[in-house]
C-alpha cells in the first residue's frame, strides 16, 4: 500500500486533483489517499469546491506518491516560501512525485526540477517556464517522465498521466481497464499531444 498526498492550495484547478484522483481511486488495495495543505483546514478550489485538508506537519501517513496540482492559486504560491520549503521537503521524502499544469511551475520555482525534463500548460507556459531556466521544457507533450517525476500538461491531461503512472507501476490492461471504467478516451501515448500548435 503506498500513500499518495495531494497538496493543496486556495484556487487550485479542480479537475487537476479530481482527475488523477478518480484514477488512483480505483486501485485503493493500492493507493491510499491524503489531502494535504500547508496549515490543514478548508481549502477551496477555483469552482468553490471545499476540501478538508490536513496540515503537513500532521499527515498520517508519510507519502510515497506526491500529487501537486495547479491552478491560478499556483501565482500567489510561487513566491510563498514557506509552501515552497514544506514541497522541497515533500518531494525530498517522497519515491514518486507527480504534477498537473502549472503544478510543475511550483516545483520549478522550487528547485526540484533541475536538469529534469518537464512540461506544464500551454495557455501558461511562458509565465511557467519563466520560473526557472534550469528545467529542460518540452512543450510538445502530454505527459514527461525524468526519474521520480511526471509532470503532464494542462488539466485534463493529469488524468492522461495517472494513468500512464499506472500502466508503469502495474500493466497497460490495468491502466486501460480504469480508463473503460471511467468511460475516459485515454492518450495512451505521451508524445502525442493534441494542443500543441507549434
């Protein structure tokens, strides 16, 4: 059993945490889930969808699986250096690390993606790339996978890279298994990548 923590912010993107979460909620002889933000408490999406959270420093179980996701909250938390302080230390700890949209901006922003290769949303990506020139950005993809880290593009595409986690950690029929259940058209190809316009 391997736990997985999405950390949270105020105005993250919804489908970023939904998503990925429907996907690793299938397999919960697998996955356990924690919803995590920086001080525990309601946290509300960008649609005022309301969250309880746990405090970081209260989480019960340590995480093995990180889930950051995005969100125009991610613009107030790219220069909060507590947030980015409590991630370094998440990501740090834990053996898998994984980002929707502009998630990957505040991983950039705090160092961990260094000489890593990793993509983030299109309709963001200047303003993501900008965090840092240390990241190797591959614009042109679906979903980027350098190491410990999966970072994937703009919000629909988290569910698109949960899945591909999947197929790795288990097998492509498991993975294509969750996507029929879900009724979801997977991209079971992470270079074939739709919205870019290049």
């Amino acid at each position: 059993m391997q736990t997985l923590t999405a950390l949270l912010f105020d105005d993250f993107e919804t489908l970023d945490l939904f998503g990925p979460i429907e996907m690793f909620g299938c397999l919960p002889e697998h996955y356990r889930l924690q919803f995590a933000s920086l001080n525990g408490g309601i946290i509300h999406s960008k649609h005022g969808v309301a969250m309880q959270t746990v405090a970081v420093s209260e989480l019960a179980h340590q995480t093995d699986i990180l889930l950051m996701v995005g969100g125009m909250g991610t613009r107030q938390q790219i220069n909060h250096r507590p947030f980015l302080q409590t991630l370094i230390t998440l990501v740090d700890h834990a053996d898998w690390v994984l980002s929707v949209c502009t998630g990957s901006a505040l991983l950039a922003k705090a160092g961990v993606l260094d000489d890593k290769r990793a993509t983030s949303n299109k309709l963001s990506w200047q303003w993501v790339i900008a965090q840092s020139d240390k990241v190797h950005w591959a614009e042109q993809a679906r979903w980027v996978v350098d190491g410990k880290f999966y970072t994937s593009s703009g919000v629909s595409a988290g569910m698109d890279m949960a899945l591909g986690f999947i197929a790795d950690r288990h097998d492509i029929d498991t993975a294509r298994q969750i996507a029929h259940y879900t009724e979801y058209r997977w991209q079971e190809n992470s270079e074939i990548d739709d919205f870019y316009h290049g």
